[in-house]
C-alpha cells in the first residue's frame, strides 16, 4: 500500500524533527517554556476556538473533525522543545476540521 500504518496521529511520529537542521532551531525560537501572558495549549480542541493572543503548545495540538480553529491577526505561535516525554509538540488539523487565519501586513501570524 501506498501509506504506512501508524501507531500515532499526524505525520511527524513523536520525534523532535526540527531539532538541528530547520530556522527555527538554527535561531532558537523553539522555546523551553511559556512567554509571559501566552495562552498554554495542549490536547485536543473540541469545540470552536479562537486564539486572540499569544499561544504556546506545551504539547501535541489536534483540531477535531467539524471544529474551527481561528487565529486572529498578531498572534504568535510557539511550541516549547518537546512535552517533557520527548513528544515533539505541533497543530494537527484533522481531517473535517477547519483552520482560519486572518492575519495581515501589519499584524501578522507568526
């Protein structure tokens, strides 16, 4: 068959795979904890939810078949190095789901 079965949810298995090769880990915006007045997220996202602020996943982040995700304009997203397991932290948007982001020139998602 063309896919390969899995024990896990998303494509990234559970390894860190930005760790020593990608800009984000060259520049070290892989963070070790939250900034300060950051929303923490981990798990799943089950009902409609809107970031409006700043947002730092402390673990794996899955948005459920028929919910929306929405990301407002300026928010920052960050994701700490692992979950304190060795899980490499990540938004999965699930098959169903929906993401919306509205950022902009001058206030853009990061």
């Amino acid at each position: 068959s063309f896919y390969t079965t899995t024990q896990y949810m998303g494509a990234f298995d559970t390894d860190l795979w930005v760790s020593d090769w990608s800009w984000l880990a060259d520049n070290e915006r892989i963070v070790s904890g939250a900034a300060a007045g950051a929303q923490t997220v981990c798990g799943t996202i089950s009902v409609d939810t809107t970031w409006s602020r700043d947002v730092t996943m402390s673990c794996q982040v899955f948005v459920s078949s028929g919910v929306t995700l929405t990301i407002e304009a300026g928010v920052t997203i960050e994701s700490f190095r692992d979950d304190g397991t060795g899980l490499a932290p990540a938004l999965i948007v699930l098959p169903g789901a929906t993401i919306e982001a509205s950022g902009s020139a001058s206030a853009p998602i990061t």
